[in-house]
C-alpha cells in the first residue's frame, strides 16, 4: 500500500509541474500573439496617438467602479477584468481593412465611405477570430477581444451596428468600451474637430445615458470622472 501511495504522489508531482509548464507555455504564446495584434493596431491607425493607452484604462477604472457598486459581479472577477483591459487595445483592429483614403479623411464622411467605416467591426471579429488557435486553452482574452471588437458600436437601445443588439445583447465588455471610447474620441482633437471639453463631454454621455449607454455603466463612469480627467491628462497625445 506504501509503495502505491508513493507511486500516486510521484506521478501527481510530475502530472502537476507538466500542467505548469503547459499553462507558462500557454500564457507565453498569447502575450506573444496580444503584442503582434497591437503592434498591428497602434501600426494601421497610429493617427489617434494614445487613445490605446486612455481607453483600456478607462476601462478598468469603469469595470472596477461597477464591481465595487455590487454590480455584474458575476462577469467582473478580477481575472475578467483583466482579460478586458488586455483586450480593449485591439477594439479598432478592423481598421486595418479599411482604405487610408477613408480612415484619414480630414473630413466628414460621405454616405458610402461611412458605410464602409462600419465594416471594421466585422473585420476586427473575423481578424481575431483568425488568431484564435483552435482546442487551445490560452484564448480568454482574445475571446473578450473579438466581442469588444464586433460589439463596442452597438447601443443599448439597438440602434447600433453591426447587428443591431440591445441591451443585456450585448457584452458587458462591448458596453464599457463603447463609453470609454466615445468619451476619449470627444475630449482628444482631431484632423476634423477640436477637442471637447470634459464638461461638455460629461453632457453628452448623460444625454446618450439609455440610449447608447448602459445606465449602469454611465453612473458608474460618473464615479469616475476624476479619475478619467486624470488619464486623459496624464496619456495625452503630444501636441
């Protein structure tokens, strides 16, 4: 019976430093596989500066405000909210199918060009869905990464693109990206307009609450609107 037991510890003890170095190996292959799709982002639309940086941290500051507010609890442990802030960088990776003509038109955009802007939330899904390695177990954040890519434009009222979800429909993630991006598009200058200020974008967002906006996402990102005007000053874009 000793020697059985022995044998049993013996083989737990390689069973578990093996599932260790798989899980390393694992986490190895996707920061590998998260700095390439960045570095393909940040390459493509590098125009924004650090709009990268400010929005995955406004994502963390709203998904930590709404977990501290009892809220979504199920879908913002710590570990989900990680894998949201690694994720929110590539929120605009489908920008990488869209023509420069469109994409740095210092200009508004006409009718079909617009249309054809909105693409790029499908082709974001489809890059990362790409990426994703079949059977494997490493993918949490890319598969937070494909449903902030295909969902960060939909609006809680269904009026949004591509497909038109409404309310809960839509990924908790997606629903807090979308806030945090449309608040750092107001407040940053751009080749077609000046930047807002925070009042005014505060304004906006509150006028959007329900609409485009989960509610509970817009109180929480009231919250934290000290915090916010400290990111955005802090990673400002250089002038």
């Amino acid at each position: 019976m000793s020697n059985v037991m022995i044998c049993i510890l013996i083989t737990n003890y390689y069973l578990e430093t093996l599932m260790k170095e798989h899980q390393n190996n694992a986490l190895a292959i996707e920061e590998g596989m998260l700095h390439s799709l960045n570095a393909l982002s940040m390459a493509r639309d590098n125009a924004t500066g650090n709009h990268i940086i400010r929005t995955k941290n406004y994502v963390q500051a709203i998904a930590h405000r709404l977990n501290s507010m009892g809220m979504y609890q199920d879908e913002l442990s710590e570990s989900a909210i990680a894998n949201m802030v690694k994720a929110a960088p590539l929120h605009d990776i489908g920008k990488v199918g869209i023509l420069d003509s469109i994409l740095k038109k210092p200009g508004p955009l006409t009718p079909d060009e617009w249309a054809v802007m909105k693409t790029h939330t499908s082709i974001g899904e489809d890059v990362l869905q790409a990426a994703m390695v079949k059977d494997a177990r490493h993918t949490q954040v890319l598969d937070v990464a494909i449903k902030i890519a295909g969902c960060h434009h939909e609006c809680w009222d269904g009026s949004g693109y591509p497909r038109g979800l409404s309310g809960i429909e839509i990924p908790l993630a997606a629903r807090i990206m979308s806030l945090a991006d449309m608040f750092d598009a107001l407040v940053s200058k751009r080749v077609y307009k000046d930047a807002w200020s925070h009042e005014d974008a505060y304004a906006e967002i509150l006028r959007l609450n329900g609409a485009r906006f989960d509610p509970l996402v817009v109180e929480a990102f009231m919250m934290e609107s000290d915090h916010f005007i400290d990111i955005s000053i802090r990673f400002r874009d250089d002038s």
